[in-house]
C-alpha cells in the first residue's frame, strides 16, 4: 500500500524567510502533484512534475522530484503572507496512461506571519 | 467555463437518509473522481470512472455508488448515511495524467 507522508504538517514563518516542505512517499512512482487549498475552500493545482529531476516554478514556489529517494520537496522563498493555505502533494501510483488514482498526503498547514 | 459543479454545498443528514451528491463538468474530461475529506486530513479516493458508463472502486467505496451516465455527469449516492460519513467531499475530473485534477468547490456533509 502507498503511504504519501509530509512534513512538516504545522509550519509556521515569517515574512521573506525561505522554507521547504518535504513529500516522501513508499512505492515508485514518477509522476507527483502538488495542491494549494485556502481555509474551506477547494483545492487548487500548483505542479505537475513527471519525471525525475523534474523541476517547476511558479513566483515563488518551486517544486522539484527524486524519484531515486521517493521525495519531492516545495520551496518557498521569499514568504509572503498571500502563501499561507495548505499545500498537499500526491502521488500516482500506476504506471502507463489511464485515470489518475492519486493517493494524497495528510497536508502541511503553512502560516506566514508579518 | 464553469469547470467542475458541485451541488449542494451543504447538507445535514439524519442516521439511515440517502442523498445524491451531483458533480457536472463541462471540460469533456474523460476521467472523473471521488474524494472525501475528513478534518485536518488528506483525501481519500471514493469512486472513479475512465468514462460513460465506466466506473470503479477507489480505496474507501463502502457506503457509496455511483453512475456515469454522460461524460458531463457523475453523481456519487449515499445509502444508509452513517456519522462515519460526516465529511467535505469533493469532485475532481481531469483530461490526463499530465494535468493536475481540476476539483470542484466541495459539498460538506454531516450526517446527525
């Protein structure tokens, strides 16, 4: 069974530091989705990274993935408070084309303080 | 485009009523899904369909059925609602695996 872990799952910092939040996941997989949600509402994609060694940016987030080491990591730099929201990544477990059977992790509940 | 439609946005159920939670998409993805979100949690996979007519079990089915009719539509039926299925659900479609899901706005249920 994929287990997806995140951590930290509580992080929260301060304007214009820089941090990363960690996705490892159990089984090999090369393609890892990264989402943002705001407090009740629904969830938003951010990345889409599907190989190794795939990087994506976007402002300032950046995503990369190992598939090696089963991990991606999601890199603010810069904090802004307009960041904090939760950040999910998931992983697809299936090789070849077909439906995205994502298994999520738990979520990392970002809080950027002025 | 609308994108993904959830309705209704909330509900409360009582022990032992069914309801339908509707989700239409208006992109003609072929793929749509099924997730529930309990508090503080990460989503889990309900239901899943590849296409009309198609669909299959995800990790927690238990309580669930769904149908897919149209392209457009994949409503998700609770029978017997229990406290156990007090949760945000959400409905996603997406047109491959070389795209994120697009997710609808959520229905969040409580069932009393």
């Amino acid at each position: 069974e994929l287990k997806v872990e995140q951590n930290p799952l509580f992080l929260s910092m301060q304007e214009g530091k820089n941090y990363t939040i960690y996705c490892n996941y159990s089984t090999t997989s090369d393609r890892l989705y990264w989402y943002r949600q705001d407090p009740g509402k629904s969830l938003e994609s951010l990345f889409v990274l599907l190989s190794n060694g795939a990087v994506k940016q976007e402002g300032r987030l950046m995503a990369s993935l190992d598939t090696k080491a089963r991990l991606s990591t999601l890199h603010i730099t810069a904090a802004v408070h307009d960041l904090s929201a939760t950040y999910f990544c998931a992983v697809d477990p299936y090789r070849g084309q077909g439906a995205q059977k994502l298994v999520f992790g738990q979520g990392t509940r970002l809080t950027i303080n002025p | 485009n609308a994108g993904v439609t959830q309705t209704p946005k909330f509900r409360i159920l009582k022990i032992g009523q069914s309801m339908t939670l509707q989700c239409t998409q208006d992109m003609n993805h072929n793929y749509m899904y099924w997730y529930r979100q309990d508090p503080g949690m990460g989503l889990k996979l309900i239901y899943y369909s590849v296409g009309a007519g198609i669909t299959d079990k995800g990790e927690v089915p238990n309580g669930y059925n769904v149908s897919r009719s149209t392209t457009e539509d994949f409503p998700l039926r609770l029978e017997l609602a229990a406290p156990s299925q007090t949760s945000v659900y959400f409905c996603a479609s997406s047109y491959s695996k070389a795209d994120g899901y697009t997710f609808g706005s959520g229905t969040r249920l409580t069932v009393v």
